[in-house]
C-alpha cells in the first residue's frame, strides 16, 4: 500500500504540492449527493459510534504518492482524529500516510453504468484501464467495500445480479462477499460490519422532501437506523407533545372528580 515510502520521517515530509486534491467539478446528480449525506451526518450528530472517527463524504482517499486518489461517496475511519488545521494541504484529503490507517468502510452509490464499481465498464476498458474500483479497495485491503445501487444501473451477472446493495469483506485471498448470494433487495433487510461496529440497512422514507424513497442508512445491530439530528428532533417534540396530552387528559380527569389539579 506505501510500499514507495521508506520510512516513518519520511512519510511527514513528503512533498504533495503536485497532487490535486480538490477540482471543483460537480460530479453527482441530486440523488447521490443527498444519500452522501445522509451517510455522515447521522453518524456525527448521533455520537453513534466511539470518538474519534471520521465520516465524510466525496474526498479523495491517496493511498500512494504517485497514484491517482480513489474517490468513495462515503467512507468512515475509525480512531482517527478530524485535523484542526485545514488551510494545510495535507489535512484536505484522506492521505493514508497521515492518517496511519485505510478507512474500515468505503462505499460507492451507483448513478449510471460507467463507475466501475464492481467491473470495469466497456468505455474504461477502450481508455486503458485496468482494474476497478472494487479491485483498488481490496489491493489497499479496505476491511468493507459497499456498493448500493438504488436506480438499478449495474445489475450484471458480474455486478449486482438484482441487489440494490453488496457488502464485501476483506480475507487473505481479497474480498469475500459478506452479503448473501442474493444480496441486500428489500427495505429493512441489514448487514451489520464487525469490524466497523455499525451496520447499514435499507430504509424506505422522506429525507429533506415529500416523496419516500429508498435509501441506504447506517444501522445498529437489530436493523434500526441511526437517526438525523432533524428526526431526533422530531422525535424529541413527539414526545414532548404526547406528555403534555397526557397531563392535560389526567387534568380533566382529576376535576371530573371534584379535584383542583394545580
């Protein structure tokens, strides 16, 4: 993975001005974008998960100096701290040497069938290359490689074979497919990743709009989602509004029998 490094020192003093961190070109449709966040913000508003961790969202993941970054629509990083000083290049990206550690879960949302996500598609093999996105995760021996594939583009033998999502697992031999044969097809149905303590499972519903939607949500062990800070709120107010209905009905009741209830 840094096999080009030679050392500890070294690795603190690399010289990455040549790298592109950040090219300011819009690559997502809506969809994506949306699933991407609600893909971290659940995770940092709930305090799901043991501090540190880090969850984010399209940053580039270097995983060698003189390689192309990979860029997952999400990804999580456990027992690593967010860097305070961002105006420093190297706290901008997922730099591997700097974080000391790959990322216990990547995840890619398919939006069309030209994201090698599993395979490589026909129009990257014509432009030369050679291995995919799956195969780049297992060569950097990323312990969970998840691809959901909610509007169904990539549905191959050697691709989703009618799932909406696949979870793969690091092994000594490369991944090991940690979903069944069948995969992930219907709402609520889970997978839960050890290693990552959490799971992620399929929720049908509204996030930010009208219209229900399915979507891939981090879960605990029994397949409940983690929450939104927006839906904990709601939660907060419903239950609020029902003690108070409660305590109005009890009022009544109370001077149903000739008591003051103040």
């Amino acid at each position: 993975m840094t096999q080009q490094l030679v050392n500890d020192e070294a690795i603190s003093e690399l010289d990455i001005s040549h790298l592109v961190t950040e090219d300011d070109t819009p690559v997502d449709n809506i969809q994506s974008e949306k699933q991407q966040r609600l893909l971290v913000e659940p995770l940092c508003s709930a305090k799901a998960l043991p501090a540190p961790f880090l969850a984010t969202a399209n940053v580039g993941l270097f995983y060698q100096l003189k390689v192309d970054p990979i860029v997952p629509d999400a990804m999580l990083s456990l027992g690593v701290q967010y860097p305070e000083d961002f105006s420093q290049k190297r706290n901008r990206s997922y730099f591997v040497w700097e974080f000391g550690k790959v990322p216990e879960v990547c995840i890619e949302v398919v939006s069309n069938q030209e994201g090698d996500e599993v395979i490589l598609s026909r129009k990257s093999r014509q432009k030369g290359k050679i291995v995919s996105k799956k195969e780049i995760y297992a060569q950097i021996k990323v312990p969970y490689y998840v691809v959901f594939d909610p509007l169904q583009q990539i549905q191959g033998q050697d691709e989703m074979k009618g799932a909406l999502l696949r979870v793969w697992a690091i092994s000594a031999d490369g991944y090991t497919e940690l979903t069944s044969n069948e995969g992930i097809r219907e709402v609520g149905q889970s997978v839960w990743l050890n290693a990552a303590r959490v799971g992620l499972t399929l929720w049908e519903g509204q996030f930010e709009d009208e219209l229900n939607r399915v979507w891939l949500r981090w879960c605990d062990r029994n397949g409940t989602v983690i929450p939104t800070g927006a839906e904990r709120a709601e939660a907060a107010e419903a239950r609020a509004e029902d003690a108070e209905l409660k305590a109005q009905r009890l009022a009544e009741r109370l001077r149903s029998m000739g008591i003051d209830p103040d």
